[in-house]
C-alpha cells in the first residue's frame, strides 16, 4: 500500500483524500488543515488522522471536538508521498520539510512548474513521471486543454491552438471572492498563463490562449480552435473522444447547453459532491472548416478535473510497473467512473 499524506484538505485536498481512499494500492494516512473549520470536522468524521500546521493550536481544534493527530511535520514522517493541495503560493515553502525527509511529493497547478522541474497529465507524460521525486499536476484548465490537444495531436498532428478560457469567478463555497457583476480580463495580456502551462508538458505544441473570468462558479468553458497538419475527420475525432476515458462528449438530445446543466446531471448519475472528472466537449460544436481548421466547446469542473491526474501520479512516482492506460482503468474503476 502506497501511504498518502495530503497536506492541505481543502477543496482539492478532500477530493484527492477521498479518490485515494477508494484505490485499491493506496491508503491516507493523516490530513493538514490549519484552523478549526467544517472540513476538520468532515475529515474526522471520515477517519482520517488530522494533523495541524500549529501544533500550539492544538487545544483549538480539540475544544470543538476534533481529534489531532500531531503535526505536519509528524504526518510527513509517516507517509511515502505527500500531495500538497495547499494554497498557491504556500506549497512552495513546503518543499523543504518534504526535502527534509526524503519525501516525495506533488504539488497543484496554483504552483509555478519550476517548484518541481516536472509537470504531469496522466494521458501525456505518465511513463516520465516515473522515478521522480517531485513533480506537479497541471491546473484543472490545463489538465482539459491536455487531454484534448494531445488527443486531435495523435490523429492528425496539431500545427497551433488558440484558445480562449471563460473562468468561474469562484468555488461555489468561496463566498468572499467574486466579480460579483463584472466580466474582466484576467488577464489583460495575451497570451494568458495557461498556454505556456501546457508547454510544460506538451512542449511541442504552438499554442496562444486568453483568459476571462465571468460571474459564476460552477464550471470553466473553453473555446477551441486547432490548426490540424493532416485534414480532419469529424467522425473519427468524435468516436476518439468517445473512447477517451477522461474526457465526456454530451450529446444535443440531452438539452444541455450550460455549465448548470451538467452539474445538474452530475448530481443526478449520483456523483461524488457532484464532481466531473472528465472533460466535457459538446458533440454539437465539434467542428471541421475547411478540412484543417477544429473548433469545440468544452466544460471543466475547475473542483474536478485534476483529482484524478493527482491519484494517477501518485502511482507512477511509487514506481508500480503499470502502464498509464492501466493506471487510468484503476483509478476510474476504484472510483465508479465512466465518462458521461
């Protein structure tokens, strides 16, 4: 059994705690929040060993009835692999603790990829993440673009992309941020980040994106336009997509147009908080103009996406002898995931 530590159970840390849980190879053995919260409390609910940044504020958390387990750097002593879903921006101070004690671990997308050296998305460079010690999980919008790009790369060879990311302005429990009734340029500079980000783990691939940020917070959408090398094939793009296990094609009879929607389906399949861990294109936009030119629309549940990627990559750096395929079929199958 693989021992897995998550530091940080926020809203990615409590989904990975959770995907790990349900592998079959793998076990979770402490938890990290900072404060006595609502998540301290689900996660002691759960079982998990809850283990404190501070561990002066231990009498905090036990007051309101939550158990501690020790420190962070106690839960790191006991763990093979630490997942760091910490904040953007805090991840990075943690290296050194992990360093400390040979540990290896992997960050989220909120971090810059020099904190690793090694970016990962499970269906593109799974075999290179095997020996790491470290290594980070692309942000849920480039884990999407990943998936996609390297799928219409394989078939028809990819000349350029453009794309355009249409954010959520919030997690649905981030109550404090917004914009509330604004559309804004996040940023105003093109190309945004997420291009250069999915360079680090499809360096080869010319590709310029956009980024704004809309007053909702439930799902990004992304806006595709690939340049192909060969001419393309709407049928055949769309049976590949079918047979991709992380990304879901929704179909026009079903009526979903929106990012409401398909939560709203979501919930319905009876999912996990609700959670799509696939990419969604829409079969309805998938578009070939002028025999090189691919368009699409696809949704990406920002909570989601990259929950599993962290799970496959776990995998791969413990040095199982597995192929990527076989990693995603466990993963998938552990946690009764078929894509929509």
């Amino acid at each position: 059994m693989i021992k897995v530590a998550v530091n940080g159970y926020g809203t990615i840390g409590k989904r990975v705690a959770d995907a790990v849980s349900a592998q079959p190879d793998m076990e979770i053995v402490g938890v990290s929040k900072t404060k006595p919260s609502a998540e301290a409390l689900i996660a002691g609910k759960k079982g998990y060993p809850l283990y404190i940044a501070d561990i002066s504020k231990k009498a905090d958390f036990e007051k309101n009835g939550i158990p501690v387990a020790g420190s962070v750097e106690e839960m790191v002593q006991t763990a093979d692999i630490v997942v760091d879903a910490t904040p953007g921006g805090i991840g990075a101070k943690n290296r050194q603790l992990y360093e400390k004690y040979g540990k290896m671990a992997i960050w989220q997308g909120g971090e810059d990829h020099d904190i690793a050296g090694f970016s990962f998305s499970s269906s593109c460079n799974f075999d290179e993440a095997k020996g790491k010690k470290f290594a980070r999980v692309v942000s849920c919008n480039t884990t999407g673009l990943c998936r996609i790009i390297k799928l219409a790369d394989d078939a028809f060879g990819v000349e350029k992309v453009r794309a355009t990311m249409v954010r959520r302005g919030a997690d649905p429990g981030d109550a404090k941020r917004g914009p509330v009734d604004a559309i804004v340029l996040n940023p105003v500079t093109i190309p945004s980040h997420h291009g250069p980000d999915l360079q680090t783990v499809l360096p080869e691939i010319n590709i310029v994106t956009t980024a704004l940020v809309v007053p909702t917070t439930f799902m990004h959408m992304h806006i595709l336009q690939m340049d192909l090398k060969e001419t393309g094939d709407r049928d055949k793009i769309l049976e590949m997509i079918k047979d991709h296990p992380r990304i879901g094609l929704i179909k026009g009879f079903t009526g979903i147009k929106s990012t409401a929607e398909l939560k709203e389906y979501a919930s319905d399949l009876g999912r996990p908080r609700s959670d799509l861990w696939e990419s969604c294109v829409f079969e309805d936009s998938v578009s070939i103009v002028e025999g090189k030119e691919l368009y699409l629309f696809q949704a990406i549940h920002q909570e989601a996406d990259v929950v599993v990627e962290n799970v496959d990559c776990i995998r791969a750096m413990a040095g199982e002898n597995i192929t990527a395929a076989e990693s995603i079929a466990l993963t998938d199958r552990s946690m009764n995931f078929e894509a929509i």
